[in-house]
C-alpha cells in the first residue's frame, strides 16, 4: 500500500531525466515477515531515485536505452534501527529496446543490493522473525519484455531470471502479462 510520484527534472529533445519518489508500507503483512512465503519485508519504505532515458527514430521505428538508480530507505516494522533489519537498499536498472509498427520488445536488466545484514541462515542472534529480512541481500536478474498493440488496446509480457545472487534466490525465474485499454478523453 502506499503511493508514487514522477517528476521531470530535465528534457531536451528525446533525451530526459526524471526524478521517482515513493512511500509504501508492509504493515499489513509485517506480522508474517518471518516464513518463507510472505510477500515483502514487512517495513514502511521512502523511495527515491532518477531515470534516463534516450529515443531514437529509425525509419518508421524507434530504438529507445535507458537507465535507473535509486535508494529505498526502510522503517522496519518493529521500530528498533540498533540493528535495523531490514538494512537499506540500493536499486538499479539499466533497458535497450525498440519497436514498430505496434510492436515493442526490450532487453533489461534488474536489481538491488542491501548495505547490511548478516549472511544466510542467519546466526542465533537474530529473531526467527527477523530471519529473512535480517539478510544481506542482493540480485540481478534479466530479462526481456514486449508488447503488441491494436487500436486502443495494448498485450504486454515480460520473463526475467536470476544471473547473480547472494542470499537470494539463484533459480529464480519470473513474469508476468498485462491487457490494458486506453480511454481516450
């Protein structure tokens, strides 16, 4: 739950900076923080970062790069910063793409590091609560993603797996797809 803004810092031609700010918070499932199953860390999280990105016509196409950075700052659940579990983490991304005619496809990869935490299985110290978000963790995945659109509507996919981690999963493989429909005004 929580929210996010986009501002635009900088653009000349086809070339743009813009700046993200986010607030969300996992309170709602802070409680279940400590299985494995549980979706996300638990914390309230103050996001910030910037992104690049470049467009180029090329003929009737287009080809598009672009790059991200951010910071995630967490409040753990619990309130106690001494040791603060879930630490920081630094996000980056980096995608280069094109499309025509409708179709779009991209190339990108994805990921984050933790600034602190402890190595897996996490020592006697830590709280079995706390056993994951205690982790110093990070993963890079790649992937790609495409879309196909007609008319006013838009099918989109994307699949990514794990290239490095480190008290992350390793095998991991994920995706998704989207349909959307555009109201124009």
């Amino acid at each position: 739950m929580g929210g996010a803004w986009d501002v635009d810092l900088w653009q000349k031609d086809s070339l743009s900076l813009t700046g993200q700010f986010a607030l969300s918070t996992g309170a709602l499932h802070a409680k279940d923080r400590g299985k494995l199953t549980n979706i996300g860390d638990g914390s309230t999280q103050v996001r910030a970062g910037v992104t690049v990105d470049q467009q180029w016509s090329i003929g009737s196409g287009y080809a598009y790069a672009g790059a991200r950075g951010g910071y995630v700052f967490k409040i753990p659940s619990t309130f106690d910063f001494d040791p603060k579990y879930p630490a920081d983490d630094l996000t980056y991304g980096i995608h280069i793409g094109g499309g025509n005619k409708g179709y779009q496809a991209s190339i990108f990869v994805d990921g984050f590091q933790r600034l602190n935490g402890v190595d897996y299985p996490a020592p006697a110290s830590v709280s079995p609560m706390e056993g994951f978000t205690a982790l110093k963790a990070s993963q890079m995945k790649v992937g790609i993603n495409d879309s196909i659109s007609w008319k006013d509507w838009t099918l989109s996919g994307y699949v990514a797996t794990s290239v490095l981690a480190k008290n992350n999963p390793m095998d991991e493989i994920i995706g998704g797809f989207g349909l959307s429909y555009l109201i124009q005004p």
